[in-house]
C-alpha cells in the first residue's frame, strides 16, 4: 500500500509538470493568436481611415496628412522599437518591480521621442514638406506631445503582452482605430490637415489613458512575487543593443520606397508601397508569433524547444496560407489600389517566396532576446540590410521595381543563411547539461507514468 501511494505521488506530480507546461504552449498560443488577430485589425481599420480621409477631404489635405503621421511614426521608432523587447523580456520575471520596469521604459522611451521630435521639427521638417508642424510654438509643442504618446501607445501593446494580457492588445487597437474614424468624421468639417492629425492624436491619448489605468491598478505586480529583474546596466545594454537591430532591421522599409522614387520614379513608387503594404501584413503577423515566443520563453527558459516547436507549428499556419494567397492573388489583390497596380504583382510574389526566410529570422531575433543577447541579431539584420541595399543601387536602375523585389529576397535568404549557421554553433535557451537533464527527466516521467496505480 505504502509503494503504491507512493507512485500515486510521483504520478500526481508527472501531470501537473505535464499540465504546467502544456499550460505554456496555451499561453503562447492565446499570445500569438491575439497579436495576429491585431495585425488584421489594424490593416482593416488603417485602410479604412485613410479611404474616408480620401473621400471627405481634399486630396492636397490627405497627402500632407499622410506627410504628418508618417512623421510622427518616424520619431516614435526612435523611442519604442526597441524598447518593446525591454518590456517582453523583463516583464515576467519582474515580479514586484514590474511597474517599476514599465514608468522607467516609459520615461526613457518619451525622452527618446521628444529629442528625434525636437531633432525633426527643427532640422527636416521644412524640407519633407511638414513645415506647418513647426510653424507656431503651438503646433511644434503639439506634435511633440504627439510623439510622446504614440511611443506610449506603442509599449503597452509590449507592456500587454509581457505579463500574458494579450488580449487586450486587439482591444486596445481596434477602439483606436474606430476613435480615429469617428474624429476624422467629427473634424472633416474643417477641411484642414489638422483634421487628421487631431482625429489621430486625441484617439492616441484616450486609449493611453484608458489602459494606463488598467495596467497600474489591475495588471502590475506591486508586491509578492520576488523579482529577478538584471542590474540597470545590464537593462541598458540590452535596450540599446536591440534598439539598434530594430534600426538596422527597419531601415530597407523606410529606405527602399525612396530609393524606388529616386531610380525609377514616382509612378512605381507608388506601385512598389502598394506591394510592400500587403507583404508587410503578413510579416507582422509571423513577427507577433515571434514576440509571443519571447515572452513565454522568457517565463520558462527550460521549455525552450516545446514552445519554440509550437511556434513553428503557429508559424506556418500563417506562412502557408499568407505565401499561397499572396502567389496566386497578387493582381487582384492589387487591383484594390486602383488601375494598374497590378503591374506591382511580381514584387509581391517575390515578397511572399521571402516570407519562410522571414518567419525564420523572426524567430531567430526572439531566441537571441531569451539568451539577452544581441550581437547575433545584429549580425543577421546588417546581413539582411546590407544585401537588400547593396542589391537594389545594382538592380534598380536596370529592371525597375522589380529589382527590388529580387534584393528583398535575396536579403532575406543570406540572412537566414547567416542565422542558421550560428544556431548549429550557439547553443539555445536551456541547451547544454540543462537539455540532457531535461531529457533524462521526461524518461524517467514517462517510465514512472507508465506504472499503474
């Protein structure tokens, strides 16, 4: 009898590891699900927003409008797009400092973005023909302002996903763009760019404040849970190293379409962004997939492998799907833009063969974020952006947008190539003698549930 309860124990607590870690999978799965479900979103709502602009505003209004929140966009890069993995990574292991972790992300995130504010306003607004962002104390404090929220705005999807509130983040990203929508249909009347900057900004600062309040008096950890938050330099350093693979790893999207307006000309820039808007849904799709692993990851370093399996698994449920519609659909899909964007549909295709490199990269990015590493990631973005720019001064002038398409692709496969090269040589969260003990424990799990009570 005694033997016997004493392997009831030891299975008892086989199902519970067995339920804790299948419970992780779960986690990422609602993550993941809830990140891609706002990628639609925000692709629905962001094309519906600028379809009314076009119909109830002049066209001169919309393009300067357009001029505007591109550059609030822009200075807002500079204060979160790194700094989102700050908030993924050391939120689950914050404990009771994790409102402490999110007020000291926030404040360097809006200091960042009042300085590239400031910077632009003052150096290339004139010139990128915003200057009516400067031209009064008002309007220059206004987008200053502007920036600092939408920095916000931005980390607390982050800040949302990091301690396992994902769900909210379509929410929060669905009201901001019916709030949008409804400003713009309360200030068109005013026929002024600043109709959609002000629908934009008051929607930015409601939903700051709505889920500000909800983090700080619902979701924060304040106390209990011990933290194991690394020093502040240690958190400095890993801020200001994937800041800058965020940079590297952008910058062929806000650079390529200039090169494409100053190769090829105005027309196929048009036809260019048109494609690359429709790839870029996806790749933020396999990108949620590859934060909701950081974060989970991050709660568990020993169930690296279930969950990044699991992941893959997720990943190529969009990527199949995403690169076949994109393959066979590109000129209808196009011909939503309008008469001849379909010329745009080679580009397309070749952005959907690079969809697998992507997907892989993304989760090479988050691996290296679980290790709190970076240098690996710079490695593999210069790689991806190198080519990507190298290839295009060759290829544009030559064969046109479609060159372009051609040094994406191949940015993207030499890149992958560098990534897998390093993960056969570096190993991963809980290789090594952690692995071998973890294997050695799922035996002797599964032997010692094999014994019948």
């Amino acid at each position: 009898m005694a033997g016997r309860g004493r392997r009831s124990r030891k299975v008892s607590l086989v199902e519970r590891v067995r339920l804790r870690r299948r419970g992780r999978v779960s986690d990422l799965q609602r993550s993941s699900a809830a990140l891609v479900l706002t990628t639609g979103i925000n692709g629905v709502l962001g094309l519906g927003f600028w379809i009314v602009a076009a119909h109830v505003l002049p066209t001169a209004v919309v393009g300067l409008g357009a001029g505007a929140i591109s550059a609030l966009q822009l200075v807002g890069t500079v204060g979160w797009c790194g700094l989102q993995y700050t908030l993924m990574r050391y939120l689950p292991i914050a404990g009771s400092r994790s409102a402490e972790l999110v007020v000291r992300v926030y404040c360097l995130g809006g200091v960042l973005a009042t300085g590239a504010s400031i910077g632009f306003l003052w150096i290339f607004a004139d010139d990128l023909g915003v200057g009516f962002l400067s031209s009064s104390p008002v309007a220059a404090a206004a987008f200053v302002l502007a920036a600092i929220a939408w920095v916000i705005f931005s980390l607390q999807d982050a800040a949302l996903v990091g301690i396992r509130r994902a769900i909210w983040v379509p929410l929060e990203n669905a009201a901001f763009g019916l709030l949008k929508l409804a400003g713009l249909g309360a200030f068109a009347v005013f026929a002024s760019v600043w109709a959609i900057v002000t629908a934009w900004m008051l929607s930015c600062g409601v939903m700051v404040l709505v889920i500000t309040t909800a983090l700080w008096r619902r979701f924060l950890v304040r106390s209990g849970d011990s933290s194991r938050l690394p020093d502040g330099s240690q958190l400095l350093r890993f801020s200001a190293g994937h800041t800058a693979v965020n940079v590297a790893g952008w910058l062929p999207d806000f650079l390529v379409p200039l090169l494409v307006l100053a190769l090829v000309g105005r027309q196929a820039s048009a036809y260019y962004y048109a494609a690359w808007t429709v790839a870029f849904a996806a790749r933020m799709a396999i990108n949620g997939l590859a934060s909701a692993l950081t974060v989970e990851a991050a709660y568990a370093e020993e169930d690296w492998h279930r969950l990044r399996r699991s992941a893959v698994r997720l990943g190529a449920l969009v990527v199949v799907p995403a690169m076949g519609t994109l393959l066979i659909g590109s000129s209808l899909l196009l011909q939503v833009f309008g008469d001849g964007y379909a010329v745009a549909a080679p580009v397309l295709r070749l952005f959907a063969l690079s969809l697998p490199a992507s997907a892989i990269i993304a989760f090479f990015l988050a691996r290296d974020r679980v290790l709190q590493g970076f240098a690996s990631s710079l490695l593999v973005t210069f790689t991806a952006t190198g080519w990507t720019i190298g290839l295009d001064l060759l290829l544009l002038p030559r064969y046109g947008m479609t060159g372009a398409g051609v040094g994406w692709l191949l940015g993207q496969c030499a890149a992958c190539a560098v990534a897998m090269v390093v993960i056969r040589r570096r190993p991963s969260p809980g290789h090594g003698s952690s692995e071998g003990h973890s294997r050695r424990n799922r035996r002797r799990d599964r032997s010692s549930a094999a014994v019948p009570e």
